[in-house]
C-alpha cells in the first residue's frame, strides 16, 4: 500500500497555493514557467502526499492554475464545485483534506470532513466564531477524523527558545506577558482591500491576525485563558478615515502614494491579480473595485486587551494595522526573571536594530542577551518545518515543544479573538472556556 496520502484542497487561495499545493507538486522552482514566483522555499513533499482534489466557488480561477500546470508538463488538478463537497468525501478520495479557503467558510468544510472520517489541515484561524470552534470541537469527539491547525507562528527559531527557556523554568512560573504588535501600512492597507475587511466573512481582524499572536502567547505560557476584556476601534480606514482623500480619488490617497510600487492596491481597470499571475473573477470582479473607505468596512483596525489565566498570570496585548513599522515587543515576566524579544521591520523591510535577540535576565542574576538565526523558508523558516511537521510526521523537537497547535489550543485562540469583539460591544470581560463549552482549567 502507498504511504502517499491523497488530499482535497479546499480553497485555491494564494496560501493555500504557497503553502501546500505547490510543495505537495514538487514545484520547488517558484520561478519556472507558469507565474510561480513566489518565496523561497524549496521542500518538495511530493513523497508524502498528493492533491486529489481542488474545490472552490470559483471555476474560472482554478482553470487558470490548471492552464499553468499544464504549460509546465504537469497534469491538471481534478475540480470540483463546493455543491460537490458532500459527494466527494463519501467517494473516499481523499484521506484528508486541507481547508484554505476564506476564514467563514473553514467550518463547513471540516465539519463535513469530521461527519466523514477524514482527517483536516486547517489554515488559521481555524474558525471565524466561538461558536463554529465549539461545533468542531464537539464534531471531532465523535468523528474519526482528527483536526490539525497551522499555527505556524510557534516555529521561527527566536520562538522556539523563547519556548525552551520557559520550559527549561529560566524565568520561573510565568506571571506576566506584555505584546505590543504592529502591521506596517503597507500590509495592513491590504485587509482593508480584501474580503477580511467585513466581519461577517472573517470575524475581524482580531480573529483572522490575532489568533495568531493568541495561540504563540497561550502556547509561551503553557495554559488556556480564562477571561479576555478589550477595547478595539476603527482609526485609520472606512468612510470617516482622517486619510480619505476628497473625491475619494485614489491620485491624492497617501495609502496608495506610499506604497504604489509595491503592488498592493489592484488594478482599476480589471480582474484582480494574484500570486502566480492568478484571477480573482468571482471573488473580486472588476465590476467591484475596493477602497479603503468603502463603507461596507465594519471591523477595528486597532485593539487592546488584556486577558487572565489560572494561577494568577496576565496577559497583555495590543495591535494596530496601520503603523510605521512591522512586528512586536514582547517582555515575559516570571517569578525568577524575564524575557524580552524585539522583533521588526521598517516599511521598506530594514530590520530594526536588535531584531531578534533575545534577552534573558535572572531576578538575582545576571543578563545576557542569545543571537537567534533564522533559517530559511516562508514566514522566518517556519512554514517548511511546519509542512514536515504535517505531512512528514513530527519531530523530535516538535514533540517535545509541543508545535504542532491541537484543535482545542486553536479554539481558545479563536475564542479569545470573538470574545475580545464581545468584551469592545458590552464593556464587560468574557469567560472564554464558557464560550467554548469548556471546563476552566485548575
């Protein structure tokens, strides 16, 4: 029997595509003939599985990519309509599949897996509610099917000693975590021209962006959050923007202005384009341009929140989208010491002095500050580990980190994400494992 395991990619995003389907093909030149520049890894998992199966609303879009295939030798990519999902789990085609499709769509998509035995890759988050987390969660008790979910911010090497040092008690129980998160304007703009920009497509930022932060913090201290208590505001995009330009014209946006070489803001005049030279017909037509002040937009662009855990530990966490520089500052406070990590990037992608260093300072010892190198690959060297971790199975140091994120840790993240847009409306904290149906941890 083959140890090549046959999977439906559920959602032909450009993620999905970076992350997966190319890899799974062996397309390891990113720069070959068919528009596939992208990044820079090289991992070929062709050894280990298999694209079955793509499935996605939009036919026109996933043609496209089997045109590429095609010039590239290549055999196409059987297609098949969301309607055909049902039909096609029952078939035993795949043995698992991968959901990379737009966040509110990620429930039904495993929620039809789990009803069918089949194992789930999700990107995150893994849902874009509370509630669709607690349904999976309940979904997967009584499946046989199992969900895993790429929270890939726990691989960069600076995280995984940040990890290693908690573990090994360096800085004692932990009682304390400070982050303080920046999305450059160039890469925040970016939401605000896509789909996340409504919450009832992505739950909003604090669930699409921050659950990823979440589930690294959650993941550093070792527990799952009780209560989350927020605030969040819409400063820098949507109609009453101090940016809007008058007229709306996009000549006078200093968004656009900034960043015009850059590729963000699409084309006026037709189809959006994509990574690989891929369309968005259905999902973006030119019929429907998006601006950043579109009054459709009705998420924040900037949080605060804090949330608690058992034991006594804090949490304390904020985000803005469109700032002058890209990253974080965490300090990690423990009964016997702290840690503190910078991690940045000016707008043009300099990094910030003392970037990735981590200091380690004991409350009655000395400091010293360790040198991290990043490996190579997506994301700071995480998405090729995390892709081993998948498909090839889990490392020795993955087991013993703990990387690879479980389906309840990506439901607090989620949980913590939708609670935070409960706490901004009610003014009120948030018990976030009643969200979930959960028992609190003691």
């Amino acid at each position: 029997m083959s140890s090549i395991r046959r999977y439906a990619v559920c959602g032909l995003s450009a993620r999905g595509l970076a992350s997966f389907v190319l890899p799974i093909l062996g397309l390891t030149d990113r720069t070959a003939d068919g528009g596939f520049g992208y990044g820079s890894d090289e991992d070929d998992l062709s050894e280990y599985a298999e694209v079955v199966a793509i499935i996605d609303t939009d036919a026109a879009r996933v043609a496209e990519f089997n045109q590429a295939l095609e010039r590239l030798g290549r055999t196409p990519i059987p297609f098949f309509a969301q309607t055909q999902y049902d039909e096609l789990l029952a078939t035993g085609a795949p043995d698992a599949v991968i959901v990379t499709s737009p966040d509110h769509t990620h429930a039904e998509y495993i929620l039809g897996a789990l009803r069918h035995d089949v194992d789930v890759i999700t990107e995150k988050p893994m849902v874009s509610t509370a509630a669709a987390a607690r349904a999976v969660l309940a979904a997967e008790r009584e499946s046989d099917g199992t969900v895993q979910v790429t929270h890939n911010f726990r691989y960069p090497a600076a995280h995984r000693e940040v990890k290693r040092l908690i573990q090994a008690g360096t800085i004692g129980r932990v009682t304390r975590v400070v982050m303080d998160y920046h999305v450059d304007l160039r890469h925040g703009a970016s939401y605000f021209l896509r789909w996340n920009r409504q919450r009832e497509l992505s739950g909003g930022l604090q669930v699409h962006k921050s659950s990823h932060h979440f589930d690294l913090l959650n993941w550093w201290i070792g527990s799952a959050p009780e209560e989350i208590f927020g605030y969040g505001a819409l400063n820098y995009y949507g109609p009453s923007s101090p940016h809007r330009p008058d007229g709306g014209l996009r000549s006078k946006d200093p968004y656009f202005l900034a960043q015009e070489a850059a590729g963000v803001f699409p084309i006026e005049d037709g189809a959006r384009e994509g990574l690989f030279g891929l369309h968005y017909p259905g999902q973006y037509p030119a019929s429907r341009p998006l601006y950043l002040y579109d009054t459709e937009i009705d998420i924040e662009d900037t949080y605060s929140a804090v949330a608690r855990y058992p034991g006594g530990t804090s949490m304390t966490y904020s985000v803005d989208f469109s700032s002058t520089w890209e990253g974080y500052r965490v300090s990690i406070g423990g009964t016997h010491g702290s840690i503190e990590l910078l991690h940045g990037r000016t707008v043009d992608g300099a990094a910030l002095p003392t970037s990735d260093q981590v200091t380690v300072s004991e409350l009655f010892g000395p400091t010293r500050v360790l040198e991290v190198v990043a490996e190579t690959g997506g994301h700071g060297g995480a998405d090729p580990l995390m892709r081993r971790d998948l498909f090839a199975g889990p490392s020795p140091e993955s087991l013993e980190l703990g990387l690879m994120a479980t389906s309840t840790e990506a439901a607090y993240a989620v949980a913590m994400g939708d609670g935070l847009v409960q706490s901004i409306a009610t003014h009120q904290p948030v018990d976030l494992p009643a969200l979930l149906g959960l028992a609190r941890v003691r």
